[in-house]
C-alpha cells in the first residue's frame, strides 16, 4: 500500500551507542534487525537491516551523550514493517519499553514507539490507508 502523506525513499542513518556489540545484540533480539557487516578492531560500526531499512551502529564519539544519558531524545527513526501488530508483541515480550503504544494515526499508519538501550526513540509503521496530507490538515506548498 502506498500512503501519500509517508512517502518512503532511501536514507541509511548513523546512530551512536555506547557500546555497539551491544546495541547490535540488543536490535536484533528485541527488533529483529539482523547485521549486514560489522568493521574496526575494537568494534566501531556495524550495519544492519530490517526489512528494507538499514542504519548503522557507529561508537559514540567521545565526550558525545545518547539520549538516556541526555535525558531527552535527539531524534526519531521511523522503520516500516510488514506486520506492525507482529512486531509490536515482538517487541513488547523481548522487554522493549514502549513510549507510544500501537495505534493509527490520523495520517494513515498504524505504528508504535519504543526506545532501545541508548534512549533512541525508534517508530516501527506500516501504511494502514491512503491520506494525502490536505486530508489531515498539513499544508503543501504550490510547487511551479
């Protein structure tokens, strides 16, 4: 399904963690990501995928905070998923803390919020409905 109000397009974010073997292990036992390569010795990155959507694990640079540390998030990660109902209860029984439980939103995704180990605050959506933007009250420049 297609939502005109979340278009979906190629973006490969870096995310810092604090220990990156761990975030790693963490991602794929309670979100299910799986790792494409990991490089550095010691460990300073790793690539991984869910689906369509890959982020890479990069040690945090020194003197850098993630959000639990900050005590505020710094960013959102919006990952789309086949199942979000699958993987919501997936989540939730491998001790995710959810911050936002399941729900449609009014522009047309059924999605949750869940924060990992570092603090960052991941959204796991899938298109529920069509809504273009004008729908829900966003305003969408004339383009010429």
């Amino acid at each position: 399904m297609k939502n005109r109000s979340v278009p979906v397009d190629t973006l490969l974010p870096h995310v810092g963690y604090q220990n990156v073997a761990e975030a790693c292990a963490w991602l794929g036992r309670v979100f299910g990501f799986q790792e494409a390569y990991r490089y550095g010795e010691p460990l300073a990155g790793v690539q991984m995928y869910l689906g369509q959507a890959y982020v890479m694990l990069r040690s945090a640079r020194q003197g850098c905070m993630g959000p639990a540390r900050l005590g505020y998030g710094t960013q959102n990660l919006t990952v789309f998923v086949e199942d979000v109902d699958a993987h919501y209860a997936m989540a939730k029984e491998a001790g995710a803390r959810i911050v936002e439980e399941l729900h449609e939103t009014e522009y047309g995704e059924r999605q949750y919020g869940a924060e990992d180990i570092d603090g960052h605050l991941w959204l796991f959506s899938r298109h529920a409905r069509d809504v273009s933007p004008e729908e829900w009250g966003a305003k969408v420049p004339t383009r010429g």
